[in-house]
C-alpha cells in the first residue's frame, strides 16, 4: 500500500508535509469526489472482506468505492501515513422510517485532532448527507457547508448529527418545491456516537450483518452515490438522482431519471467511473 498510489487515485497533487486543517480538507473533498458510496458487491455476489489490504486493491487499484467500512478505514490508513492524530469512532445511523437511532453501533467514522481541536471526518456516509469539509466537535454551533448547514448536539457524552435541509425542485414533477420528508420539519437527523475510540475489528459483526440480514436497506438497494462540485449523484437500483446544491436561494434542483439494465451499466462507468467484474443485479 502505497499513499501516492492512493493520491493518485483521489487525484490530489497539493503540497501535503504539514499534517494541518487545510491538508485534511483537500483530502477529505478530493476523497468524495472520486470514491463512490457503494454497495454493489453485494449485488454482484462479491463478499465485502473487513481488512485494510482488501479495502486498498478495491478502492485504489480496482477503482471501485466502498461503503463506510471500507471507505472510511482507507482514509483512516491514508491520514495516519500522512501523521494526523486520528481514531475511529462507532455511530447509530437515525433511521426516519423507525423515528429513532439504530439501536447497534452500524457506522463508522474518524475523529481527527488538530492543535488541540477535535474535528469529525466521514467520507463514508453518502448521498445528501455526506459532509463535505471536517466538521468541528462542538456543540450547537451551526456549520454551513455546500450539502446545508450541519450542527452537532452533545447531550451527557453522546453527540447527535443533524443537517438543516433544504427544499428540493424536482422540475417534473410539479412546478411548486417540495421538501424531501415535511412532516419532520427541515431538521434531519443524521447519526449519534460517542468519543469512545473504536478499532476495526470492532466492526467485524456489523460487516457479517449487512451482507446477510434481509432486513437492511443495504440488502434491499443497491446503492452507488458520488459528491460533485455543485452537488450529489446518487443511482439506488434503477433510479439516477442528479441534485445540485442551492440552485435557488434555500432550494436544490432535483432530476429524477429512470434506468434500463443495459443504462445501469453505462451509467457506472460514464458517470461514476466504476466497470465491475461480475454482474450486477439491481
């Protein structure tokens, strides 16, 4: 393994000797611009192996992506090489549809510290929830970014992650905005954790977990969503999602196209950069 290799895969070229803000920052955006949010290789009968090795020939030489398993524990190997003072930290997604976290650790993110100051890094969460640059630990300042305005919330210990939303155009489907869940106001919650530093073989049964429970939306979707410069790709089975980030003042421009089999394909490769070697099943 080999942290130009893995520049190269991310395309970044900056000056990197000082281990700064700056420096986590360039890394962390060019990281989510070229690493896809994915879970195909669940699709495609792969089995998704938990070691660092595995993550690196998938990501970097294979130039797939990964979801936060292995997406994150690459940046986490990548920061360390480079003499960041980081951990990884274990989260509970929110579920919307149960109005409540996840009741097991199911995330994995970084906590990164900086001359002193705690920052959190996660290139691993995906479509319009995915941070764009570190978000700082501290509680109940609001911290805007291209996705919204993200704030922490610190109550006894745990950490909660919410993201103001914003309303979504979707120019077909009426001429009026729409916000993506009314009934919850435009506050989403986001995930909750604790600073308990984590490893990776803390992981192990959650990585077993998504690829065999039924029940998991990973199972049920297969999910593949890149950040851009002004927004987010996302393509959940046959469905390509193109949003653009405040399109008009406090809203995003949504469009909504649905797929062929033969388009899935060609849409990995022209528009997420990904040729898998075996068939995906949608």
């Amino acid at each position: 393994m080999n942290i130009e290799e893995y520049f190269g895969r991310i395309s970044f070229n900056k000056p990197h000797k000082d281990a700064d803000l700056q420096t986590l920052t360039a890394i962390l955006e060019h990281h989510i611009q070229t690493i896809p949010f994915e879970n195909l290789s669940m699709h495609c009968g792969e089995a998704v192996e938990l070691d660092l090795q595995s993550a690196y020939d998938k990501i970097v030489r294979k130039k797939r992506g990964g979801w936060c398993l292995e997406t994150n524990h690459l940046l986490f190997w990548a920061l360390q090489e480079l003499g960041y003072d980081v951990c990884i930290l274990g989260a509970n997604s929110y579920e919307p549809a149960e109005n409540g976290y996840a009741a097991e650790m199911n995330h994995l993110l970084l906590k990164v510290v900086i001359k002193g100051d705690c920052y959190i890094v996660d290139a691993g969460f995906g479509g319009s929830y995915q941070m764009w640059q570190p978000l700082m630990l501290i509680s109940g300042k609001d911290q805007p970014q291209g996705p919204g305005i993200f704030r922490f919330m610190e109550d006894s210990g745990t950490w909660y992650l919410e993201k103001v939303k914003r309303k979504h155009y979707i120019p077909e489907h009426s001429n009026k905005a729409s916000s993506d869940t009314p009934d919850m106001g435009n506050i989403r919650k986001i995930h909750r954790f604790t600073l308990e530093p984590r490893h990776i073989d803390d992981f192990r049964e959650l990585n077993v977990y998504l690829q065999v429970s039924p029940d998991n939306i990973l199972q049920k979707k297969s999910i593949c969503s890149l950040q851009t410069t002004s927004g987010v790709l996302a393509l959940v089975g046959w469905t390509l999602t193109e949003m653009k980030y405040n399109y008009m003042e406090g809203m995003d421009l949504v469009n909504i196209t649905t797929l062929t089999d033969e388009e899935v394909e060609k849409t990995l490769k022209d528009k997420f950069s990904i040729v898998l070697e075996n068939k995906l099943v949608p």
